[in-house]
C-alpha cells in the first residue's frame, strides 16, 4: 500500500496493490476510484485536497493501523 500526495497537482493518491488498473471511475466530483480486472478498487484519488480540507497537514500525514 503507498500513500503518494503530488503538490503540484494538489493531488493525494492512495494505492492499495500493484493490480493493473483496468477503469477509473470519478464516483464523486473529485475522487477517483481505479479498478482492476476483477472490479475491485485497487486506487483511490482525491483531487483538490487542500481545497477540500485546508486545514490539512499533507507534510505531516499519517498511517494508522487499528
């Protein structure tokens, strides 16, 4: 699983495999879920996250395991 936040683009990507992604689907204005061949979501992508959440520290995020 990689957790990859593109600056520039003002972009966080979440990926959850290394499946090939086979279709993307904007499910929400602004996020993106990618799917593999098997229809399971293998991606997901949340566009204009500092727009979304300004309060966010994207420096600083952070991965928690419950």
């Amino acid at each position: 699983m990689r957790l990859h936040y593109d600056e520039k683009a003002d972009a966080l990507y979440l990926r959850l495999d290394d499946s090939k992604i086979e279709e993307s689907q904007e499910v929400q204005p602004g996020i993106v879920l990618d799917f593999n061949a098997q229809k399971q979501v293998v991606a997901i992508e949340v566009l204009r996250l500092k727009e979304r959440f300004p309060s966010a520290d994207v420096k600083g995020l952070r991965f928690e395991v419950a």
